[in-house]
C-alpha cells in the first residue's frame, strides 16, 4: 500500500499555493510548497533576475519527485505546489512513483490578469505571465490529471477537487467544470 502525492499545477498567480493549502487542509494532509525545495544554486539565480532553464530545473523537480517517493513510502498523503508547466516535467514527477495526481488550475490569461491587476502589490508583469502560458504544455488528457475551471470561488474549487480525488483508480484526465 502506498501514499497518495496531489500536485497542484499551473501558471503563476492561477492560485496554486493559496488552493494546495486549502486543498492539504480540508483532506488533513502535508503541504509542501515546491518552491521551498529548489536548490541554492537556483534561488540565487532566480534573485539575480535570471530565468531557470530546463537543465537548472531538473535537481529541482528531482526533489520534488523524492518528496513524493518519500511520502507514497511513509503511506502518508501530501499536497505539492509546484507550476509543472510541460509535460517532461510532469514525467520526471512522475517517474518511479505509484500514486501522482495533477491538479491542473485552469485559467484565461485575461481571468489571471484581471485578478492580479485588482492586487495591491503584486507585480506580476504581463510579459512574465504571457511566458508562462507559452510555456504551458496543457496536462489534459494525460492519465491522473484532474483539470479545474479556476473561475469561480476558491471554495467550490476546493469542493470539485476533493470530490474529484475521492474517485477511486483515475487513468485518464478528468474535468471539472
């Protein structure tokens, strides 16, 4: 018997960290903020203003894929935040691990936009959410994925994603309007 990992997914601002610890709350379990787990060497980097690139992303994403491991082996359930963006990233998460769910937030940049721009000091330039979503390999489709319309209340989000994850044996994408 193994654990259960929730990755909660998608581009900045989509409100990954604010669901993933709503989401780990409401089902009593670990949250785990993957930008806690990026290495040194990328902290520094990302402070000196310059994007991460693939290569620079895989000790990241190797970590969270042990975080996982660690987890499904302890037979304990965590939530993940983490942007997972294309899909090899997703593969690397995935690799060697039984039990992944991807909860993809769903969302128009325009809907992403008019939410940051009604925030008092966030600075959150179009540019860098316009990369974002080029970057954005869309996870539909591909199995354990639980896509969600993230234009409606944190709430019902947090509502369709729990009833979601209480379906047994998920193999393919599932949305939720």
């Amino acid at each position: 018997m193994f654990g259960k990992c929730i990755i909660v997914m998608g581009v900045s601002a989509s409100g990954k960290s604010t669901i993933g610890q709503m989401l780990a709350n409401e089902i009593k379990a670990k949250f785990i903020d993957g930008d806690d787990l990026h290495p040194k060497a990328n902290i520094l980097k990302m402070a000196g203003g310059e994007p991460l690139t693939d290569c620079d992303r895989e000790p990241w994403l190797e970590r969270i894929r042990d975080a996982a491991f660690s987890i499904e082996r302890k037979n304990e359930t965590c939530v993940i935040v983490c942007s997972a963006l294309k899909k090899n990233y997703r593969d690397q998460i995935r690799q060697g691990n039984e039990n992944i769910t991807f909860i993809y937030l769903d969302g128009t940049i325009e809907m992403i936009l008019s939410r940051i721009s009604m925030r008092k000091g966030h600075f959150m330039k179009d540019n860098l959410l316009k990369s974002q979503f080029d970057a954005l390999e869309s996870p539909i489709g591909e199995p354990n994925v639980i896509a969600i319309n993230i234009d409606q209340s944190i709430e019902r989000i947090i509502e369709q994603a729990v009833d979601a994850l209480k379906k047994n044996k998920m193999t393919t994408s599932e949305i939720v309007a």
